[in-house]
C-alpha cells in the first residue's frame, strides 16, 4: 500500500460547537473513497472540520497531516452570488488556462452552456453541481465533503450519487464523505469509518462483490452491522 | 379574505381524474371540463406579495403630484403667494437669474463644491471602512471616533474649521466631505461585518491570497452596503452644503438664498430651494441605477 495522502494521530477536540473528538487516529490511501458516518453530534463535521483547518477556534491536540491541493464541499453550495457560474467554479483558481478548464468542469457536472448563468438561476441540486466541479477543476489530492446531498431531494440526491461516482473514477482523489445516510456510505465508500462521541468505532471496507446475488448479501451484512455501531436495531431501520 | 375571482368554485373530490380507471373516466371526463372551465380550475388564487413589473420613469409620480397640488393651490389662492410662490414664479424667476447670468455662476460653484465633497468623502469613507471593517485593530481604533464625530453637528464644528482652515474653499469642502465620509462609513464597515462566514470559510479551503479574498469576496459581498451609504452621502453632500453656504461665501446657491433673504425675497429663495430638491432627487436617481446595475445577481423583491 502507497503512503496515505492524510495521516491523523490522536486528534482531540474540546469545547467545538458541534461537538468533540477523544483521540482519532486515520489514514486514507490515495485515491481511497471513505464514508464518515455518525449520528448527529458524533463529531464528524469536527473531524471534518479539523482535517480543513477551518477550526481556528477549536482547541485540542493531536497531529493531522493532508496534501497541500485539497478541497471541500459543504452541504451548502456556497456559490458566491455575485460571479457567474464559471468565475465561481474558477475561483482561486490560478491557472493560464483556468476559463478552458472551469468550462470542462461545467460541462462534465452537466451544466455546460450555463457559464454565464447567475447562482439565483439554478435548482438546488444544479448549485451543488457547481460547488462539485469547483472543487474537481483544481484536481485535488483530497476531496473533503460534508453532507453534501442532504439538502437535495431523494431522485436528485441518485443522480448526485452516479456523477460523483463517475467524477471520482475519473479525477480519482481520495475522498472523505461525512454522512449520516448509511446506505449513501454502502452505495459509495470503498471504506466506512463509524464515529461515535468522538472516536472510531468501526473501520469496516465496503467491498461489494460483482454477482448480484452475493452484493445484496454483503450489502445487507454491512449495513446491518453499521446500524448496530449506530444504535439503530435492524427492526426499527426496516420500519 | 381576499379573493382574485367574484366566482371562485371548488371542484368536489376527486380534482383529477384516477388513470387507472382510465375507461370509465373518459366518459364523464367532458362534463367534468364543462363544469369547471378551465379559467377556473385553479382557484386557490395565490396572492402574489411581490410586487409585479417596474414602470419606468414611475418615480417621477410622487414629485409630480406634489407640483400639480401646489400648482393648483396657487392657481386658486389657496396657497398664499406671500407665503409660498407658485411654481412659475420660480420658473420665470430662474429664468431672470439665468439671464442675468447669476444663477448659472452660483449652482457652477456649489456643484463643484457637491462633486469634490462627494469623491473626497466617498474614497475616505471606503478606505476607513476597510481599515476598521476588517481588522479588530483597525475597528478599536477609527470607529469610536467615528462615532463621535457623529455626535457632533456639523453646524457645532464650522466654527473651529474655520480657525483651522480659514474661511476658504477648504473648510466648505471639508465640510460637505464630512457629511458624505459619514454614512459611507457606517453602511460600508456594517456590511463589511455581515458578509457571510460561510463565503469567507470557502476562500479559506481555497487557499487564496488576502489581496484575492479583498478583491472576489468582501468588496462585491460589501457592495449593496455601500451604495446603500452613497445614496445617504450624496443627500449629505447637499445638506452640508446648504449649512456650508450660509457661512462667509459668496457663491453658490446657498449664499444666494441667503442674500435673497436679506432682501425679503421669496422668489429667488424659492429657486435655490426648488435647485436643491431637483439636484438631490436627480443625484439619488443616479446612485440607485448604478445600484441596480451593478448588482444583476440579486433577487429581491423589486424585481
């Protein structure tokens, strides 16, 4: 195995809004897709948080270490207003052919032909596109995503779910998706860490097999045992 | 309650037709289109809160309607002409001055006067409200002074100008300058604190220079703040100067309503005062289009 792109070592966390971390020790390979799953609380925005360095305030300890070209998607699109759709996905981009390669960026989320479009003009799902080929134009080593369809409604969250698939085989980062949506993790991780009250409480790897028949039985046995380490028992998830 | 249609009908249930029983419906389905044109389908008539399509040159109605109210009180006497001349008294009478050349030599000196006070006022008011916008340092620092120089009647202050800057052009700029420094402040240093940590935590994650997060983030994210102190600083410009002018000058509208005074002479008052409102309400007009220009990527409820 190469070495990981992100190294984290007894990461603590006290006194952050959204909650703590009590040591998390994480690695991610290089291209490697993880799932983030917690419930509220769990401390996942905080290690999310942490690995971004968007925490000023935090106080804590521990070591991270994450590659220099990173990026992150936040639940909200956070599209500035005032640009244009390709300024938006271009943005800090400091690159001579940075309009050529913001245009690719578009036209791979779909969205070619709305480069001159206002933020104000696009659905919901087509905001988070953006901020999606935004983050993909700078060719990160690490993709950092929190929650990033929970705002969307359930069919444009699927869709959601194909292009990234397909975006992440072709720029292959390695990514860390903070979640709560067990079956989103199951569909999209090759590797799902549970966090719970600020520490890991299951690093399990989602390898579904090809043969339709035993990929349902693995998905079923993984997601069983990843509502067990969330405290859902299998009744109440069956509804 | 409001409702849009005098004739507003609830179909009965079921409103559309079952497709599954898709046979049977279609037998019944034109009586059932009979019955409720289909004008009057959609009867839940949702009152639009907006405000539908702007009318151009619609801002002109309220100044209008003034004029026709004091045109006819005039006409009619209602409105004393010892007390408040009518409109073409004014307009005769500028017309007088104009030809005299007197009024076009006054309003040259005062607008002069307005656009050096206004660039002044504005490029201090922006660069300040950056300093102390921006930075804690900066803030501690400028705007507790700021505020008291609010406190402090421009009128209290003209007497220490003029010891410190005579009682030339200076202390008259310097004045109208203060009065467009002001709200430019306060309305550019709040929206320079309100922009949005969300859109400062994204230029964070892109690692991008302060120079680039000034320029792409706080300037634009700033703007609507700004131009909303320019429209108060322009009206500032020409309050200052109104209070300016009556102070050892001898040019500019100001000090022609102030002679015009000593003289008892209501027309002449009258045109500086009609000059004023055209300027300041022509000035606001020009700071609200550049407003709505510049700032396409808003939907607000004008629009």
């Amino acid at each position: 195995m190469s070495a990981p792109v992100v190294r984290i070592r007894g990461l603590v966390r006290r006194f952050t809004l959204k909650g703590v971390l009590n040591g998390v020790d994480l690695d991610i390979a290089p291209g490697e897709f993880v799932a983030l799953l917690g419930r509220s609380g769990s401390g996942k925005s905080t290690l999310l948080r942490a690995i971004a360095d968007l925490d000023h305030e935090a106080q804590g300890s521990g070591e991270i270490y994450v590659p220099q070209r990173l990026s992150v998607v936040f639940q909200d699109a956070r599209l500035l207003p005032w640009k244009r759709l390709l300024d938006n996905v271009i943005f800090g981009l400091e690159a001579p052919d940075a309009r050529e390669r913001g245009r690719r960026a578009l036209e791979e989320v779909g969205l070619a032909g709305r480069e001159q479009s206002w933020p104000y003009e696009l659905s919901g799902g087509e905001q988070q596109r953006v901020a999606l080929a935004r983050s993909l134009v700078r060719e990160p080593e690490l993709l950092l995503a929190d929650e990033p369809f929970g705002a969307l409604d359930a069919l444009t969250r699927i869709k959601m779910h194909a292009l990234v698939q397909r975006l992440s085989a072709i720029h292959n980062p390695a990514v860390l998706l903070v979640t709560h949506d067990v079956d989103e993790a199951i569909k999209l991780a090759d590797r799902i860490v549970v966090l719970d009250d600020g520490a890991i409480v299951a690093d399990i790897a989602a390898d579904l097999p090809e043969d339709p028949i035993a990929h349902l039985e693995r998905t079923a046995e993984i997601r069983a045992l990843l509502l067990g380490h969330l405290g859902v028992r299998e009744a109440e998830a069956v509804d | 309650m409001t409702v849009r249609s005098a004739e507003i009908l609830r179909p009965p249930f079921p409103i559309a037709p079952n497709p599954l029983a898709k046979n049977s419906r279609e037998e019944q389905a034109p009586s059932f289109v009979a019955e409720f044109p289909s004008t009057q389908l959609l009867v839940r008539g949702t009152r639009r809160l907006g405000m539908g399509d702007a009318v151009s040159y619609g801002w002109l109605l309220g100044p209008a309607l003034l004029l026709v109210y004091w045109s006819l009180g005039s006409a009619t006497g209602f409105i004393d002409g010892r007390i408040l001349p009518a409109p073409w008294v004014a307009v005769t009478t500028g017309v007088d001055l104009i030809e005299q050349g007197r009024l076009q030599q006054h309003l040259l000196v005062s607008l002069l006067r307005a656009a050096q006070g206004i660039a002044f006022g504005t490029v201090a008011g922006v660069l300040v409200a950056l300093l102390s916008g921006l930075s804690l340092l900066g803030g501690y620092i400028f705007d507790g002074i700021i505020q008291v120089k609010r406190a402090v009647p421009a009128l209290a202050l003209i007497p220490f100008f003029i010891l410190w800057f005579g009682i030339g052009e200076v202390m008259k700029v310097t004045v109208v300058t203060l009065g467009v420094f002001i709200p430019i402040y306060i309305h550019t240093h709040n929206a320079l604190r309100s922009i949005d940590i969300k859109h400062v935590e994204l230029a964070e994650t892109m690692g991008i220079r302060y120079s680039q997060f000034i320029r792409h983030v706080v300037l634009p994210g700033a703007l609507p703040g700004f131009l909303l102190g320019l429209r108060f600083g322009v009206m500032g410009a020409w309050l200052g100067l109104v209070v300016v002018e009556q102070f050892n000058t001898t040019s500019g509208i100001g000090y022609m309503i102030n002679l015009a005074r000593n003289y008892a002479q209501a027309d002449v008052m009258l045109v500086g005062l009609v000059l004023y409102a055209v300027f300041g309400l022509l000035s606001d007009r020009l700071v609200r289009s550049i407003e709505s220009r510049s700032l396409t990527w808003r939907r607000t409820l004008a629009q």
